[in-house]
C-alpha cells in the first residue's frame, strides 16, 4: 500500500501535465484549441520531453515512455541538471519523483541479531566412561539410555582376573596389618585400585563389602549426570580402553551458535541472548554470553560464540524430566544498542560498487552527490563516519531516480570521502580528499542490468540445488552445465568480492554421483550465502533477492566425503528443501531469515 499511493499519484500528476502539454483539441474533435505556445514571451524554452517515472527515457519531440507508457513531461530551462555537480529538479518533478528527505542527526545505533543454533550440554562436565583393563560385563544396572544417575551409583558388575587379584591383595593386607611393611604395601596397593577405576570410596569399603566368593567387582558412576549413550551389554566382552557409558551434566546447557565475522563486532561476553525453541513454544529464555571463540572458521567465515543456561529438573509422572532435552534446535536474538552515533537512513544510501552514495538536498529542488564512509549498520540507520555533517538532509525516498537522472545528464560521480585519520567529516563546501574506492580495484558504477544478471544467476544456482534436493544427478548435471553462460553476465562489484568467488565456484564439473555433486556445490552454495547477505546491504540492487530465505541443517558431515559439521544454503520459495540429503532427510533446516 505504501509504494501503490505514490505511483497512483505519479501516474495521476503525470497524466494531468502530459495532458496539459499536448495541443487541445476544439470540441468539436477537429482543429487544436489555441493555447499559450511554448515560445511565447515570458515562457520558458522546453529542453527536451522526459518520463517523469523512467527519467533515463528523453526525446525531443512529446509522446509516451517506452518503459511505463506515461506521457513525457517538458523539461524547461531552470530545471534542467545543472553543470555543478547538482541535480535540480521543479517542484512539479518532485511532487512527482516523490522526493523525501531526512535530517543527519546523532542518535543510539540500533541492531537486532538472529541466529540459529543448538542446545548441547555442558562439554566441560562431558564424560565417556570406559574399560581400565581387559574383562567381562557380568550385569548392567542401568539399561536404558537417558537415565539419571547420581555420583557413586552402580553401573554394571566387572569380572576382570587382574582386577580380582588386586582386590583380593588389598582386603588381605587390610586384615594383616602386622605384615611386615605392612602400611607401604597397603598404600600401593590402594593406588593400584585406583589405577585400575575404582573410587576412593569404593577402595575403603572393601574389607567389609567384597566376600572371597565374589567373582566381580561394581563399575560406579563417577559423577552425577544423564546417560547419553549405552555402549555395552551384559555378557560383552571388553577390551582395555573400550567405551561402556557416555555421560554428561545436564544441569547447565550450553546454546551454540556460528556468528559470522560482520556480526562479531556486535557481540560480547555477558550480552543479553533471548532463546527459543520450537520444543517449548511461547517461553523465551533469556541469557547472558559465555564465551566468544577467538578462532575464526576459515571455511564458513564465523566463530563459535557459546550462552550458558540453566536446566532445571522437574518431576513428570513419577520420574525426573529436565526443561532443555538434549540437542534441541533453537533461536537466538540478540538485541544491541551501541552509544550515540552519526546516523541516516539506511535507505538514503546507494551502493554503486565504490564509495557509497547519499544525495543531499542543498536548496529545495537542488541534490548533490555525496560519497560517504559508513560504519556500523543498525537495523534501520547506518553510521557515516565521513562524508556527511549532523543537520544535512538526505534523500531518503527517491534518490534512485535522482541517481539515474545524474548519470543522463553525465555529473561525475563523486570520490570516496577522507577516512577518520584524515580530519573531521567534510562540510558540503569542502572537497574531499581522493582515495581509494570501498569496492576494491574493481570497484566501479554498477551497470542498469545488474540486477537483472545477478538475479538469473541466483535462480540457475537454484535449479542446481533443486536437483539436489529431488535426489535426480542427470538433473544436476543439466542444470550445473547451464550455469556456464550465466556466470558470463555477472556484473563486477567490487564492494561485494563474493560474488566474484561464487561466478568461480560456479563451473561445476559433471558428477558421477550424488555424494560427488553435493561436494562440488557446497563452496558455491557457502558463496551464494555470502552474496545474498551482501545484497541486502546494497539498495540498489537487493531486489534481486528479495525472495530468497536462507537455510541451515547442522547435520551435513554425513552427506558427501569430508563435509562440515553444518552448511548453509539459499532458497527461492518454500517450504525447506535440504540439497545436501534430499528424499532423506527433505525438510531438515533451519531458516536463517530471508
């Protein structure tokens, strides 16, 4: 409703000058009605005729838009771009255009981060009990996986003939203590059991719990927890080293998500995290952040960031039950408000694949092209750190017309503003100094159909993942070979390098199966991820993803030789479809937001 009002009112406007500005005709329908002619004393000369929607549309002669169809509107003297460096526009044109502008100002810096994780336990209290020498499970106590066992519980009976010995060394010394060297002995050999797994609690008892008839000795919990995993049955056979019991702490949970490396600037330890999760709907949980990983994943470009969260227990029809099962997926949102900044509008910036752009209104009517150095970008402003002065007006709706009409009319485009070690921010009367662009080397004007070939590349990837995801390799095949000739018509740009990595990734080789071809699209896909989220940055030319959600499974190690633990992938339409195990395990994903 929003962008429906403003074109109505430009057709409505349009419409009328168009009207206007063609000869009337008499009423009878034949010879035009005399008006004020266009060379008429007192009125100013027409340019050239200009689609009021599609300004890059001109002709010298009236008619209709070859875009939209409107009627061209005259341009006349005074309104016409002027030769230093502004666009001017009449108050008609801008009534028309929309031009809306907002004031520069300080004010918090607002960002809100979604991430998506898993709720695991504590890794520091994870145990895995196993064998300490060669025997035979007798008898397992706790059958059952997920059981809750305190410290000192039994576990299984252990025959082992070492292990027999040692015990029956122990207890004898104990009752000897007038043996010669008695106390020495007994002190090696209670270390000895301690080597061989037994507890200090479980060495003194000894004397009074172990019979000379008993052929097995207890395996005891060596800590409170849960039962994660049950390796061992009774009767097994079990060598030295051999897991029996998996344990873990299910007290304290740790929330585990990835952070990528433009969001690692928001974040720190003891930050405010709200969790949630489709297992317990309607309860947010909210927590602080732990711990930061100070290594970066050179593949997926993210850090491990860790938030600490208290479970507890409750009982459920007689038996224990803890809020947080073990291995839940579930969301983050992280909500950070950083101290007063220099901020506009994040619509008001254009990115042209060098410096970014605003237009500020130096006179009503009259618009310059800024190049600004951004920073921080919150979720409705961004941060100017040069470029720009608190109180300027910036054209926040709009300015992609004024942008096109400054290339008409051939205004050069401006040079990245000085960075922070070169003065305060310029005034609109001062210059500022050259530098070198944002985008890099390659950095330039982006092309009127960028858009266009950025969005055919996306869907031709799409198909690829698609294919996948349908399980069919002639498929992938097919789609991968078409991808070939849409990569040549991806633009260059320079502020956003991950496209230039995905258009490389793209020349998929033919796969001979499945696994093969889910290998050769994940640095594509980790690459389409990175050029969705760089397009979301770039006003410009975001629309060529404004359909695409992307999605994450954690559970991609099983799916092609030397796969990640987790992959990302993007999407054009729902519901989730996973490329990397397809009929398997189809709509296994989490969505990272589109």
């Amino acid at each position: 409703m929003k962008l429906l009002l403003p074109i109505v009112a430009a057709a409505v406007v349009a419409g009328a000058i168009g009207w206007f500005a063609r000869p009337h005709l008499s009423p009878g329908g034949g010879r035009p009605v005399a008006g004020p002619s266009d060379d008429a004393p007192g009125t100013r000369r027409i340019l050239y005729y200009q689609s009021p929607m599609h300004p890059w549309v001109r002709s010298d002669q009236p008619g209709r838009c070859t875009v939209c169809g409107m009627d061209l509107v005259p341009v006349r003297e005074g309104e016409a771009p002027a030769v230093d460096g502004l666009v001017t526009l009449g108050s008609n044109a801008v009534t028309v255009v929309g031009v809306q502008t907002e004031a520069v100002r300080r004010q918090p810096l607002v960002r809100t981060l979604r991430f998506a994780g898993t709720i695991d336990d504590d890794d520091s209290r994870h145990r895995i009990l196993g064998a300490y020498l060669d025997g035979r499970i007798e008898e397992l106590f706790v059958n059952n996986e997920g059981a809750e066992i305190v410290a000192g519980q039994r576990l299984a009976r252990f025959y082992s003939p070492m292990l027999l010995t040692a015990v029956r060394e122990y207890v004898a010394l104990r009752k000897d203590a007038s043996a010669a060297g008695g106390p020495l002995l007994l002190s090696g050999a209670a270390t000895r059991l301690r080597q061989l797994g037994l507890t200090d609690a479980q060495v003194l008892s000894l004397p009074t719990t172990f019979r000379e008839t008993d052929l097995a000795v207890d395996i005891l919990a060596p800590m409170s927890g849960t039962v994660v995993k049950r390796t061992v049955y009774a009767g097994q056979h079990v060598k030295e080293g051999e897991p029996l019991f998996e344990l873990g702490d299910f007290t304290t949970m740790w929330f585990k998500f990835d952070a990528y490396e433009r969001d690692l600037a928001w974040l720190r330890p003891g930050q405010a995290v709200e969790i949630t999760t489709a297992a317990l709907p309607g309860r947010v949980f909210t927590n602080a952040v732990a711990f930061i990983d100070p290594n970066v994943d050179a593949v997926t470009r993210s850090a491990k960031v860790r938030v600490e969260i208290p479970n507890p227990s409750s009982t459920v029809e007689g038996r224990a039950e803890r809020l947080f099962r073990h291995r839940l997926f579930a969301d983050a949102r992280v909500r950070t408000v950083a101290p007063d900044a220099l901020c506009l509008p994040r619509t008001a910036v254009l990115s042209t694949g060098g410096a970014p752009v605003a237009y500020v209104e130096r006179a009503p009517g009259h618009y310059e092209a800024r190049a600004l150095r951004l920073g921080r970008i919150g979720d409705e402003v961004v941060e100017v750190t040069a470029g720009l002065a608190e109180g300027e007006r910036v054209v926040t709706q709009g300015n992609l017309l004024l942008d096109s009409q400054s290339q008409i009319a051939g205004v050069p485009r401006p040079e990245d503003p000085a960075g922070d070690d070169a003065g305060p921010v310029a005034s609109p009367q001062a210059k500022p100094a050259p530098a070198a662009p944002v985008g890099g080397p390659s950095g330039g004007v982006i092309a009127p159909g960028a858009q266009r070939a950025v969005r055919d590349f996306l869907k031709a990837a799409d198909a690829v993942r698609e294919a996948l995801a349908a399980d069919d390799l002639t498929r992938f095949n097919v789609a991968a070979a078409a991808l070939h000739p849409v990569v040549g018509a991806l633009p260059d740009i320079g502020a956003l390098p991950a496209l230039a990595r995905a258009g490389k990734a793209a020349h998929l080789p033919e796969a001979k199966d499945l696994p093969s071809a889910r290998k050769s699209f994940y640095p594509l896909s980790t690459d389409l991820v990175e050029v969705v989220r760089g397009l979301r940055g770039m006003p410009d030319i975001a629309a060529a993803s404004a359909d695409v959600t992307l999605y994450q499974c954690p559970m991609v190690k099983r799916a092609f030789p030397g796969a990640p633990k987790t992959a990302s992938w993007i999407q054009l339409g729902g519901p989730v479809r996973n490329p990397w195990f397809g009929a398997d395990m189809i709509d296994c994903g989490t969505e990272l937001g589109r």
